[in-house]
C-alpha cells in the first residue's frame, strides 16, 4: 500500500511538470532626449536669448569701484549623457562720447569677471533649472573719468552641447 501511494505521488508530480512552463518578459518604454535649455538671469529677470541687447543700469558711479549684482545661467536636461558647459564672459571698457558725440573716450576700465560657481559639465540625468553659472562683473572707478554716459559691451556667449 505504501508503495502504491509512494509511486501514486511520484506519477502525479512527474505528469505535473511535463506540462508545467515559464516565460520572462521584458516591458519596453523609451523617453526621448529633449533639447537643452538654457536661460540666462540677472536680478530675477531672464534675459532673453533673441535679445541682441540687454541694458543695466549700474547704480555706483563710474569713479568709484563697483559690481553688478550676480548673473546666473540654468539649464534643464533629461539627457542619458554627460554634455559639456561652455561659458564665454568678454566685457569691453567703459566709454562715453563727447563733443555732441562726435568723439569716443575710453575710460580705460574694464570690468573683470569673476565666477564663484563654474561646472564644465551637466551630469546625466533628469535636471529642472539647475544653476550651472554664476558670474560678476567688478571694476575699479578712476575719480579722472570726464561726465558722460559711459557704456561697456559685455559679449556673453554660453553653451552645453
């Protein structure tokens, strides 16, 4: 009897796997890269990319050192690689025009640039605003400087690619 329940089991389990099975299955989904963008700010105010101009005004005089307050540039990314951050600061020297503007004088300052936060790379990865630059501009004032409305061009070209 024993042998009979014995060989009863082994028949109902051997029988149970010849038609047992298995699969694996993969779920697929693809998230496509979306462009870089990139926005540059100053006093809480984007500066618009189309914009070929943007004018600030500065509020310590020009004979006296001062700064701008801080620039920033964020960027947003949902890239699966590293891409790398290019940032080009170039301010020209402070001028004015004289004789109903019929003359140029260069007052000879120019604003340095000083960067407190530079990353050379954007990470992989998901990334909402993210500061990537920070930038000021400085200058020491010359107390010779003639009255006048004096102007620097400050080229600022930047990039993540």
């Amino acid at each position: 009897m024993k042998r009979t329940i014995t060989l009863l089991i082994t028949l109902i389990l051997t029988t149970t796997s010849i038609f047992a099975a298995s699969a694996n299955i993969n779920l697929k989904n693809t998230i496509e890269e979306t462009s870089v963008v990139y926005k540059l700010f100053y006093n809480n105010d984007m500066i618009d990319n189309e914009e070929k101009s943007y004018e600030i005004n500065i509020l310590q005089p020009l004979t006296e050192g001062g700064n701008t307050n801080p620039f920033l540039i964020y960027a947003s990314s949902n890239m699966n690689k590293d891409l790398s951050i290019n940032v080009n600061v170039v301010p020209d020297s402070f001028k004015t025009t004289i004789n109903n503007k019929s003359e140029i004088i260069n007052s000879n300052i120019t604003p340095t640039v000083f960067s407190p936060l530079a990353y050379d790379t954007l990470s992989a990865g998901k990334h909402e605003n993210e500061i990537v630059y920070v930038f000021i501009l400085s200058w020491n004032g010359n107390k010779d400087l003639v009255a006048g409305d004096y102007v620097s061009n400050v080229n600022i070209e930047y990039s993540i690619n």
